[in-house]
C-alpha cells in the first residue's frame, strides 16, 4: 500500500513512519512537508513524476505555503485524484476544521495526539482499518 504523508513537523512524520514501519502490512510511506509539494507529488510533476499514485493520504491542516484545506479542496475536485481516500490527520480540534474537512469531502478526521504511545496507537488504527479492513478503489 502506498501512503503519502502530507506533515511538515519532522517529529510527526518519524514517528508516523516507525508506527508504520513495526504495523504488519507492507506500507510504502512517502512524505513531503507542504500543500505545494503534495499537489506536485499526487500530479506526479517535478520531481515526482515517477512516483506511484497513493492509494492513501494522511493531510495534516496546517501546512506551510499551501494549507491542506485548499490541498484537500484540490484533491477531491481533481477527476484523477478525487478516488484516492484522505485522512485528515491533524492537531486542530476546532469544529470549524472538522466541519469544513468534511464538506470538503475528507474520507475521515483525527486530531493528533500529544502522547507517543497514543499517536502510535491512532497510526497503527489507520492502518489496520485502511490497509486491512476497507477495499479501495484502484489508482490510476
């Protein structure tokens, strides 16, 4: 399964990586730091076009130079990219974000933890809940 981590704190993305790395499905998790970098990543230009569609993306809200509602607004208004589920992954617990992630059409919404061994936890329930129990749509 390929995952593109959109994170621009270094700790999150690490920690989110390890979880993913000890999970038991075989995950290949990418990561870039900015809504710019996303877009570039999921349209596969410069530098990325030879990197695999996503069959997953992590978003968190607060990203530097494009924040990842206008991301999120982008994706599922792509024809191409609109399939691909995104989780909101994100430490904003203002109901304004979660109502507009969701009219955005977010698959899904989880304030980050503050705890390690939580965050490890709610890592590892994506995965086992994404990777394992839902059937998703074939990339393109």
């Amino acid at each position: 399964m390929e995952i593109l981590l959109v994170e621009d704190n270094p700790g999150d993305a690490r920690l989110a990586a390890e979880a993913f790395k000890e999970g038991n499905i075989p995950t290949q998790l990418h990561v870039v730091q900015d809504g710019i970098e996303a877009m570039s990543f999921l349209r596969r230009e410069s530098p990325y076009g030879e990197v695999p569609r996503p069959d997953l993306v992590l978003l968190d809200l607060n990203l530097p130079r494009k924040d990842g509602r206008e991301v999120l607004a982008e994706i599922k208004e792509d024809p191409h990219l609109r399939r691909i589920p995104v989780i909101v992954l994100t430490t904003s617990q203002a109901e304004t974000d979660i109502s507009r992630s969701y009219e955005l059409h977010a698959n899904c919404y989880i304030v980050k933890p503050v705890d390690f061994d939580r965050f490890i936890d709610v890592v590892r329930g994506i995965e086992d809940f994404w990777c394992s129990l839902v059937k998703l749509p074939p990339t393109g």
